[in-house]
C-alpha cells in the first residue's frame, strides 16, 4: 500500500528563475548592458539567435506572476538581482529605479506568504565591469563587495535569506574554459583565476552581510550532479575523484575548508603563482556561512582515458536522457546529498534548483500535458525524501523553473523548456502545466506519495 512519504515541518516549497532568464526590459529604466546582452546580440552565440530582449517580459508581469506562485501555493521564490539594474555602470552611481522594482516585487512576496530568496549575481555581470578586467580583475572583490553592501541596505529589512553566487563553477566553467557562455572567454590560466576572485568576492560580500544584517542568512550556490567510476577499477575511480575535485571540491573546499584540494593547479597544468593567492585569500573565501543551497539536475559516469585522462562516458547512470541529453537518475540526487554531506558535515542545505526541460506544447484541450516532467520531480523529489531520512538536513526545495524562460546558449528552443508554467513568448500568455498542478498537490501536503 502507497503511503505519504513526509516532509520536515516548515519545509520550504519553492520555484527558482533568474533576472536576465525572465526580466526582460534590458534597456528600460536606467538598466546598464551586461555580458550577456553584449554575447546574445553577437551573431552566433546562441542556438537560435534570440536574447533576453523581452524574454518572459516578467519586468512588466511581475504581479501575474506572483499571483501564479500564490495558485501554486508554493512559501517561497528564488530570483536574482541583475547587478546593472542597480548599478548601470557596476560601480558608482546607483540607479535608484532598479532597487525599486526589486523592493515592489519583495514587498507583493511578503504580502502573499512567499518568502524571497535573492541571489546577488545570476551571471549577468555589469558590460563597464567587464571591460574593465571583469572576472579577471581582482578589484572585482570590491567592485562586488560594494553592490551587495547597496542591496543589503535596500533589502535587509525585508529579506532574510541571501545567496551570493549562482553556480559558482558554472558561470567560470562555462564563461571562460569552454567559452560557449558569456563572456566567451577560452582559457585555462583565466578560468581558475576567475574562479579565485568569484570565491573571494562571494566571502567579501558574506563579510559585509554580517556586518549590516547580523540576523541575516547568507549561502552560495554551487551546481552538483552525483559523479560515478565507470568501472570499479581503480584507475576510474581515480578519474571520478579527479572529476569531483574539478567541478565541485575546488570551489567547497576553499569555503567550507579554507584549502584548495591537494594538486588542483597542477592537475589543471597551470602554476599555483598564475593564480593570484594572497596571504589572507583563503581565511576571507572559508567564512563561515549558514546554508548551502546546490542546484541539482544530473549524474554522470566518468573513466580513464587511454592516458589516464578524465572522460565522461555516453552511457548513462539512469536509463533515460531529458531532451537536453542530460542523464536521469533520481538516485544520484541523494547520493550527492550524502556526499557534500559527509565531507563537509551536516550543515543546512536549499535545494535551490532542480527540473528538467521538455518540448511542452499546449494541446487542443487547452491545457500543457508534460508527465515526463512530473514523472522525473515525483523520483527526484522522494530521492530527497530519502536523503532527509538518511540524515541530511535539506531544509527547502526550488524548482526550476517557475517560467519557460531564455536557456542562455539555447535561447528559447523548445527543447530548454524548463517551466511548471508554459510561456508562449509571441504573446506573453502563461498556462499551468500538469506538473504544476503535480508540485501543488506535493506541498498541500507537505510530502509525497511512495
Ligand atoms: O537555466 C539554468 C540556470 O540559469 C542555472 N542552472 C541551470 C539552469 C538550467 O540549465
């Protein structure tokens, strides 16, 4: 007999977007250019030429949609802040109307029950930044610093839980190793420093949170995926520890440990001096913090190359792909938990993204039928369930997403599809899908069906 697998008692309920994703407005009302207005209006950078321009136009909609999050019943809701919103130029003056849109959408939050959760930075860094070193500058750690000390003032009679960096090893990753996000960059010397000044502004901005807002909550948000050896070998288990100290221990432990792992540079090739660790660097990144909130949405297999290399294989840990191509295996959700669990001890943890994408069309009955969607939140979330029960302390769940919005490299294709709410983008309609009745019904009752 099927029984409700229960949730902690004040479990938090969620749905994640993020500013340049779902904003739109990308020139209104003082809004400075960022990195990514500078790489989607670049002939060839995404999939299908389009941009955050309009995007799900949520600038103007923002009532719609709060209301959509108060039919879902969901207590709280993750966004991000689009740093040139309030600081045109990232430095200097401050554009009064942007902290104004963030304060009306925090307020109508508050108003509903729904508890928000900000993000400081969600990749779209200031284009005035960038061209002045950006990432690559160590300035940046003040350049950061000062626009958090702006929104704590604004924001901190109103908002508890702040989250300094979205995915940390994503937007370094992704922006200047392999270059296919903004800004573009391909270079591994680059790459690890940018990782040292994002680490250093997240512990600056921390500092400064403490100092302003002593009852506040402050995390990061690192992307993890559960990693396997592909054979018990041991040469592929070496590969898949190599594999998590790439995409997960070099930005944990710094911050929970207050070390980079033991050969991280030279494993990358590069000389530890290239870096720019100063004295002191490492004490300002592993502050201690209250949360950790991780982005969830795959596992892989990892192996030996034929030297010994690092190789993800094709096969897959779970027997299906999303229409991104990426693995589902709903165990490895709770593996991951356990994992960060065990080597960094039993701290809070926010899930604060996890979802798959799907073509969702709308059918002729009117409504957005997507039950691969449901099928993969319904495993995902009892893997969590058993996680919690396995002893880790999840404190709340965001889906993402709230809206089909712009997927970065892949624009608006059908395939990156990601919301619980259709958006048809000619027309700015929202529908509910299925698996937004689905999430509802889960936080009715505050827990899951086994
Ligand atoms: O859309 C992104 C989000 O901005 C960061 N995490 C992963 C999502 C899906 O790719």
């Amino acid at each position: 007999m099927s029984k409700l697998l229960q949730f902690p008692k004040g479990f938090v309920w969620g749905t994640a977007t993020s500013a340049y994703q779902i904003e739109g407005a990308w020139n209104k009302d003082g809004r400075g250019e960022s990195i990514w207005d500078r790489f989607s209006h670049t002939p060839g950078r995404i999939a299908d030429g389009s941009n955050g321009d309009t995007a799900c136009d949520h600038y103007h909609r923002w009532p719609e949609d709060l209301a959509i999050m108060q039919e879902l019943g969901t207590n709280a809701y993750r966004f991000s802040i689009a740093w040139p919103r309030i600081l045109p130029e990232g430095r200097g003056s401050i554009n009064e109307k942007g902290l104004d849109f963030y304060k009306q959408l925090v307020d109508g939050l508050l108003e509903k029950g729904i508890e928000p959760f900000p993000t400081l930075y969600h990749w779209d860094l200031p284009l005035a930044l960038h061209d002045a070193g950006g990432w690559v500058n160590r300035r940046i750690v003040d350049w950061f610093g000062d626009y958090a000390e702006i929104v704590f003032k604004a924001l901190g009679d109103r908002v508890t839980s702040w989250s300094t960096i979205n995915e940390p090893n994503m937007c370094t990753f992704l922006g200047y190793d392999l270059g296919i996000h903004a800004p573009g960059v391909r270079d591994r010397a680059t790459f690890v420093r940018t990782v040292h000044h994002v680490l250093l502004a997240h512990g600056e901005a921390v500092r400064r949170g403490r100092m302003l807002l002593p009852k506040a909550r402050f995390g990061i948000v690192p992307a993890i995926g559960a990693i396997y050896p592909a054979t018990e070998s041991q040469a592929d288990q070496d590969a898949a520890e190599q594999a998590w100290a790439f995409t997960t221990w070099l930005y944990l432990d710094p911050i929970f440990r207050g070390q980079y792992p033991k050969g991280i540079f030279e494993a990358f090739q590069i000389q530890e001096e290239t870096v720019g660790i100063l004295k002191g660097d490492l004490e300002r990144i592993n502050i201690p913090l209250d949360f950790l909130g991780v982005t969830h949405y795959y596992s892989d297999y990892v192996k030996a190359g034929i030297e010994g290399e690092l190789e993800y294989t094709d096969e897959s840990p779970g027997s299906s792909k999303n229409a991104l191509g990426w693995n589902i295996y709903p165990d490895g959700f709770r593996d991951m938990l356990l994992t960060i669990t065990k080597r960094y001890g039993r701290l809070p943890i926010y899930v604060m993204e996890n979802g798959t994408p799907h073509p969702d069309e709308i059918s002729s009955d009117g409504f957005v039928h997507d039950p691969e969607r449901t099928a993969y939140l319904r495993e995902y979330i009892r893997s969590m369930q058993r996680a919690i029960m396995d002893g880790v302390d999840v404190r709340g769940y965001f889906i993402w997403s709230l809206l089909d919005n712009f997927e970065w490299s892949e624009g608006y294709r059908d395939k990156a599809r990601f919301g619980l709410v259709h958006v048809d983008f000619a027309t700015q309609k929202r529908t509910i899908k299925d698996s937004g009745r689905f999430y509802s019904e889960i936080i009715g009752q505050n827990g899951i069906m086994d």
